[in-house]
C-alpha cells in the first residue's frame, strides 16, 4: 500500500510517498480500507515537531472514512461497512490515515448511517464534529449576534453550514486576517467581515455568541468584544499558544461573560450519528474546497498553511467512488 511517512519533523518536505505492507489485524484492532480523509493544521503542527508525544518515524492524520477491510471483532463490524474514525491516538501514538489502508483500535472506530458520497463523507469528522460540539455548547438562538473568530478555516466553515441550515435568520460575522477572502466569505455565507488586525479585532462591535478558533493567544482581545451575558467558546489554537498566562478570569468575565470550550477528542459514536441525523434533518450543506491525492500530501500541507487556504481540505484515494 501506499502511506505517508514522516522520519523527522520540518517542512512538508519531509512527507515521504512509501511502499508498504498492509497491516495485518491483531486482537482489539481492525483493518480499514481508506476512502478519504481530511487535512489537520494539528497534523501541521506534528509534523514540525510541535507534538513532543509523537515519536518518529511516523505516519500522521487523526481521522478518516472508509469501509472495514478485516475485523477482529466480527460482533461489530462487518467486512465492507462503512466506518469512521476520529482522534484517540491515531497518527499520533500509532500510525494514522495518511496511507491507503490503516489498522485501528476497534474502541475508535464508528460505523455511521448517512447518504453522503465519499467525498462530502470525508469533509466531515473532524471539522464537523467539532463544529457540532459547539454548536450545542453556545445554546444558539436565532436573534443571537455570533461571531466566528478565523471565519476561513475548515472548522468554521463546518459551523457556518450548522448555523446557517438550521437558523437561516441568524447573523454571523467572521473575523479574518486579509480582507481579500472578504468577498470569498460573503460568497460563503457571513453576512459581514471584519479584519483581524496583530490579533486585535478592528471593531467597536459586541457578539452574543462568540466561536474562537485563535485560541489562548487572542482570548483576551476577544473578550473585549462579548456582550453582557455573552457565551465564548474555544476550539481551536490557530494562534499557536495553547495556554492562559496572566488571566485574570474576574475582570476578564466581569460582564458576565461565559468562557466555555469543546474537546474534540471527547468522541462517542451516539454524538456522531446525531451529527449525521442533524445534516440530513437540515439539508447541511457540506463544502469541500481542496481535493488531493495523497501522492499530492505535500501540495495539500502547503496550501493550507498559505495565506490563500479556506475551508476544508482533503485527499480522496484512487478508489473512493
């Protein structure tokens, strides 16, 4: 088969195409065949060596979609049934879904129910399951004002598609660091852009609803523009710094203000099929803006780290049809 192999952290240079054995099954793990899977700025992030767990060489990607090849637990899964599989250890502890085939604990893979072709499919558990996670955790309301912070990133864009299916009337502003993509995002369904200026804001205005995928770095900053009782939920780290210094919560909340986060590793598969349910409930439209070949890993990894990424990115193998 074919796999991704990462022998030391650096560039997207270091994405090497090799030949490779397929796995072979063992007790509590399965075979799947891999259809498709998404691009992860996380992954970005393991492959220059920011993830001090991971030991190389390794094969990166922290999720994937694609139908059961061999199984050892034939209670659960079926050969040919269509699974995913999201975060746990995967490309990370062990390797992960930058190959054609990938061996799992059978306790991280989800078999789904959903119509979506494979590569929709593949646009879907990471982004939109985080995407979803906070969707539930701001409790969202139509006449909310919500602000999504680092509108163009694949994340939001899963958001957005949520919001905008199941409140058509709610409006929603992203935040962005060129105002070139402004039309781009219009296009895409914001009804305003504002620029994101060294990590400030440029803007008076106040959100009800605040989606931060900056993070840490530029908490503080969003919190100036929350209003009285406002909910900010953070599930990304776009900023590169993971934690708090110097946060002094009382002055910091003291409009009220409430500071919330989701997990995405938090996975469980009654979460994922309400996902599924929710975008066939709603028609959720699910974009895919890049598609590579995983012989194209090294294009994909540099174009989402260019100034021109939007949305989600992902590789469909030769057979995804």
């Amino acid at each position: 088969m074919k796999a991704v192999l990462v022998e030391q952290p650096g560039t997207s240079e270091q994405l090497k195409i090799v030949e490779r054995e397929i796995p072979k099954i063992k007790e509590g793990w399965s075979l799947v065949k891999i259809k498709g899977f998404g691009i992860n700025r996380s992954e970005i992030f393991t492959r220059k060596g920011y993830s001090p767990s991971v030991v190389f060489p390794r094969v990166l990607g922290i999720e994937c979609v694609g139908i059961i090849e061999e199984t050892s637990d034939k209670n659960r899964f079926s050969h040919g049934q269509k699974v995913i599989s999201i975060m746990g250890e995967m490309g990370r502890a062990f390797d992960g879904s930058y190959a054609e085939y990938v061996l799992l604990p059978n306790k991280q893979i989800y078999p789904v129910t959903t119509d979506l072709a494979w590569d929709k499919l593949a646009a879907v558990p990471e982004s939109y399951y985080t995407a979803y996670g906070a969707y539930k955790t701001l409790n969202l309301k139509k006449e909310d004002r919500v602000l999504i912070r680092a509108g163009a990133s694949g994340v939001a864009q899963a958001f957005l598609n949520l919001l905008k299916a199941s409140l058509p009337e709610i409006k929603v502003t992203a935040s962005v660091r060129s105002l070139e993509k402004k039309e781009q995002l219009l296009n895409s369904g914001y009804d305003d852009v504002i620029s994101d200026h060294k990590g400030c804001l440029q803007t008076n205005q106040k959100f009800d609803k605040i989606l931060d995928l900056v993070g840490p770095a530029c908490i503080d900053d969003t919190l100036k523009h929350a209003a009285k009782g406002a909910v900010v939920c953070i599930v990304g780290l776009l900023g590169g710094q993971w934690t708090l210094d110097n946060f002094d919560p009382i002055m910091a909340l003291q409009n009220n203000v409430y500071l919330t986060a989701f997990y995405s590793g938090d996975v469980d598969l009654i979460r994922l099929q309400e996902l599924f349910d929710f975008i066939a409930k709603y028609n959720v439209s699910v974009k895919v803006e890049k598609i590579f070949t995983i012989d194209q890993i090294k294009e994909a990894h540099d174009y989402l780290e260019s100034s021109q990424a939007f949305g989600k990115v992902i590789v469909l193998n030769g057979d995804a049809s």
